[in-house]
C-alpha cells in the first residue's frame, strides 16, 4: 500500500495520486518486488534539512531521502521529497518541473529495490532505470492530465 503525505507543502497540480501510486507499484512489479507500504512524503528544504542532521548527519539540502525497511521481495519504507529542491534542480539542468518530480520519486523507489547511487558505475544503472520508467509511465500521465 502506498500512502501520500504532503508536509508543509501542496502536491503539483500534474500528480494524480492515484496514477503516480499505480507507477510506483509497477516499478516494484517489473523490478521482482512486491509493494508491501510505502510512504511518499512531500515537504520542504528546511524539513528535509532537519531529517538529514538529525538521521544521517548531514548539514545540507538534499531532494530526497530514503529510508528502506524493506524485506526481499517486499519493498518497504520512506521515501522523502523536498519539493522545493526539485523545482530548483529542475531549473538548474533546464528540466520540466514534472520530469525532475517523476525522476525524484522513481530515484527513491529504486533505492528502495536495492539500487545504489555511490559510484559511477552506480549513477549510470540509476540513471538508465529512472529513464525507462519516466518512459514508462510519465508520458502517460503527462497525456492524461
């Protein structure tokens, strides 16, 4: 199950809940997982800021922070969104603000599948699954809404 929780901030006018639930259930499907509960949470800089000292220790803003509770096969946990860094992302690589969200949410789910981000060889994995399921599934809703 898949809960959506905005923190401070309005969830972009673009999210249908219910597709971007559905996506992130299939991301986990085509990944040989099983959604078990998952939370996407959307806030802001100075929130997300605290949740990085105060879990990770880290004095810096960050777009999203992952906590994984999961258990193979099920995917579990927290997936922390910092809207206000993602628009500033988006603009900064010249992004639609609504490919820079989808990007940002996959990138946490796909952490939570197992996917790491710490080396080269990492991003590049990262990177190549969170393309095919922007391709996947945000041109649909990009169409619907």
């Amino acid at each position: 199950m898949t809960t959506i929780v905005n923190l401070g901030v309005k969830i972009p006018s673009f999210v249908s809940k219910k597709d971007l639930k559905e996506a992130v259930k299939n991301l986990a499907i085509q990944e040989g997982k099983v959604l078990k509960d998952l939370s996407l949470v959307f806030t802001d800089d100075e929130y997300l800021l605290e949740v990085n000292k105060q879990y990770l220790n880290h004095d810096y803003f960050t777009d999203v922070i992952t906590f994984d509770y999961s258990s193979f096969p099920e995917v579990s946990g927290d997936v922390m969104i910092s809207l206000d860094r993602v628009k500033d992302n988006a603009q900064s690589l010249n992004q639609s603000y609504e490919l820079e969200f989808y990007r940002v949410v996959f990138h946490g789910v796909l952490h939570l599948c197992g996917y790491k981000d710490k080396t080269d060889a990492d991003i590049k994995v990262m990177r190549a699954k969170e393309d095919f399921y922007i391709n996947r599934f945000v041109s649909r809703e990009t169409i619907e809404n």
